[in-house]
C-alpha cells in the first residue's frame, strides 16, 4: 500500500483525467481513470448512472474505503465547459500538455486538479493513518450542467442506503489571487424571474387603438429595483438583483409590440428563502400597479455552514504549508455545495479560480503539489479530532 501511495502522482492523474474530453454531459472515460486510481487504493466504487426525461443520463462516482467511524467526504466533478474557439489555445486544451512548470487544459483549475490532489492525499493518508475513520468521494459529471442527475442524486442514493455523510470538503476552484487566500463556507441563493406584460398590438401613429406593453414593463422593473433587499449579514454581502434581459421581439420600428418581457436573477442571502424572497419581488411589482406575469425558478437557496472544527482545519493546514489563513467568504455563484449542505457540513477549498472557463486553462505544477500538502493536512488534522 506504501508504494502504491508514494506513486501516485497528482500531476500525472490530472493529466490523464484533462485528457478525458469530458464536456457535460459526457464522461469520456474520465470517471474510469478515477475508479481505476481508486481501486488500487483500497476503494469501493459505485458507478451511478442517473437519468430524467427531457435530461441528459449522467454517470456519477462514488468511492469509499473504512466502513466505521466519520466518513468524510470529497466531492467535485469531472465534467467541464465547452473550450470555444480551439484555435485560440496556445495547447491541445484536451491534451494535459506540460509547458515548463504549468500544467495547460480545460479542467485543471475547475475541477480536475483539485480532484488528483485529494486521491493523492487520500493515498498518503490511507498508507499512513490507522484511524478507524472513513474516506469517501464523490464525483460527478454533472456540475457543469443542468444539475439534475448528479450530487443530489448520488445524495438521494447514499440516504437510501443509510450511509451518512459527516463533514465534505468540495475541490472547487475558491483561491483568488493565490493559492490559500479564500475559501467557502457557503453560497448565496440564486432566484431567477420572467416578467411577462400583456398588451394590444398598433401602428405607433394611433396610440390610443392600442396598449403599450414596453411603459409597463419599465415600471415593473423600476419596482424591483427600489431600495436595497437587505443590507446583508453577518457572512453575506447584501442581495441584489440584477436585469439579465428586456425584449419585444419586434422587427419594426413602427409597431407597438403586444407583449414585453423582461428576465431578471437575484443572488440572495441567508435572510431570505426562495419563498420569503419570491413574496417580497411580489409585493413590490403589485406596487407598481401594472398587470403582470411572473414565472420564476430557484436554482439553489442560500446556505451557511459556520465557521467551526472544518474550516479551522482547513485554516490550519494552509497555513502550515502555504504561510496563509485564507478569507472565509460566501461570494462567487452557486457549486453543488449547495445540495450537500443538506447532509453535513460542507466547505469548499481548490485552486485559483483566475483561469477557470477561460481560453488556455492551467495550473502551476507547485499548486498541485502544495494542494496535495494542504489536503493531506486537512484529513490529518479533522479526523484526529472527536
């Protein structure tokens, strides 16, 4: 088991998970090379392949070695977004191509890097500890998309087996400017809204044989942004919405359109739930004394875990290999977090997220390396604790 562990290279395990062309939905063998480390590990894997209609299938992993105590989770996803335009890459972006000390790819920074980084800690960890505490991962392919099929599917399985989750730590790309400098410990929610106003198509020469929908939709959305939604908390910034799209879909310049319709987002904090929220965007658009249509869509709730035994360990390891206490923060947008927070506490800590969905993809090769030390510690420092 030693050598085992002290061959696995995180290096060489994101380039072989990079070379996986793993777009959402496909896995593209990607999962295959985790499950395949992981084995050899000591792992039992579970390949979970969930579907809905009307949503792509996706294959999902969980792994898990020690069958008592805590079990502590790793979670991320093996899928990434699309590269764009492939001639703007300095690299094949599928390649896991090594220039100098960077390691070039879609994926290295969100999420496969931070994913090598823990099996690899995960091996020191298992090869050196005689704890009687469980190691669990669980990755999907999903996270990229829609969201469906993924975490909280693997979520709903693993209760339904009656296997708990006691703390998660999620590889998601936190660190700003360095590696070290911020993690999460929470996220806002995100509400999404359609106005749709009605009316009654003209000839703009004869207003008054129609009903101008467009005055309306101004005034509905001058509503929604009257005064703040809140002045924020103790750990969140202040909700804010903000106009995403305003249309007519007229060709013409002298037709009054019969319809107008307006789409907003709102990123909200943890004095509101997506019902409380929903309530208050209603009360304000029923001030504006306008007709309306409102469909909406929650596509995560806020949620906290307070600073306690998990971030301190987290806090604790940076600082002993980085020199650095990093920033506990609640910005940035939503991650699958926010369905674990459901079974246990969950922070998320990874990479620097500055190349992140851009052209040329990397990662520093002493990132990976200081990424592994500091997941290491983690697991030392949390499972030596009661």
């Amino acid at each position: 088991m030693a050598s085992r562990a002290a061959s696995l290279d995180p290096v060489e395990l994101a380039r072989a998970l990079i070379r996986c062309p793993s777009v959402t939905p496909e896995d593209a063998g990607a999962l295959e090379v985790l499950a395949t480390r992981l084995e050899a590990l000591g792992f039992i894997c579970h390949r979970l392949r969930f579907e809905q209609a009307g949503t792509p299938t996706i294959d999902n992993l969980y792994a898990r070695i020690g069958t008592s105590g805590r079990n502590f989770c790793f979670a991320g996803h093996t899928d990434v977004v699309p590269v764009g335009r492939r001639e703007s890459w300095s690299v094949d972006p599928f390649g896991g191509e090594l220039l100098g000390d960077t390691l070039y790819g879609r994926g290295a920074a969100d999420m496969k890097g931070a994913i090598a980084c823990f099996v690899a800690a995960a091996a020191e960890h298992v090869a050196s500890s005689g704890a009687q505490d469980s190691l669990s991962l669980l990755i999907t392919g999903d996270e990229e998309g829609p969201a469906i099929n993924g975490t909280a599917k693997v979520l709903g399985w693993l209760a339904a087996r009656g296997e708990q989750l006691d703390a998660c730590l999620v590889g998601e790309p936190t660190s700003q400017a360095k590696l070290g400098d911020m993690m999460k410990i929470g996220r806002r929610g995100s509400f999404n809204g359609r106005l749709t106003v009605r009316g009654i198509e003209g000839h703009v020469a004869y207003p008054h044989l129609a009903d101008n929908p467009v005055p309306k939709l101004l005034r509905l959305l001058t509503a929604l942004g009257s005064g703040p939604l809140d002045e924020g908390t103790a750990h969140f910034q202040p909700s804010n919405l903000e106009p995403t799209s305003i249309d007519v879909g007229n060709q013409a310049t002298n037709v009054i359109p019969p319809d107008a319709r307006a789409a907003f987002n709102v990123r909200f904090n943890d004095r509101f739930t997506g019902q409380s929220l929903e309530s208050l965007l209603r009360s304000k658009l029923d001030g504006a004394g306008v007709d309306y249509e409102l469909a909406v869509q929650l596509t995560g709730e806020a949620f906290l875990t307070e600073p306690g035994s998990l971030s301190e360990a987290v806090a604790e390891a940076c600082r002993s290999v980085v020199g650095t206490t990093p920033e506990l923060s609640t910005s940035g947008g939503t991650s699958d977090a926010r369905f674990i927070h459901r079974a246990c506490p969950v922070i998320e800590f990874g990479l620097v997220s500055r190349t992140m969905h851009k052209t040329d993809e990397h990662v520093p090769l002493a990132d990976l390396t200081a990424l592994t030390e500091i997941y290491r510690a983690v697991l030392a420092r949390y499972l030596g604790r009661n």
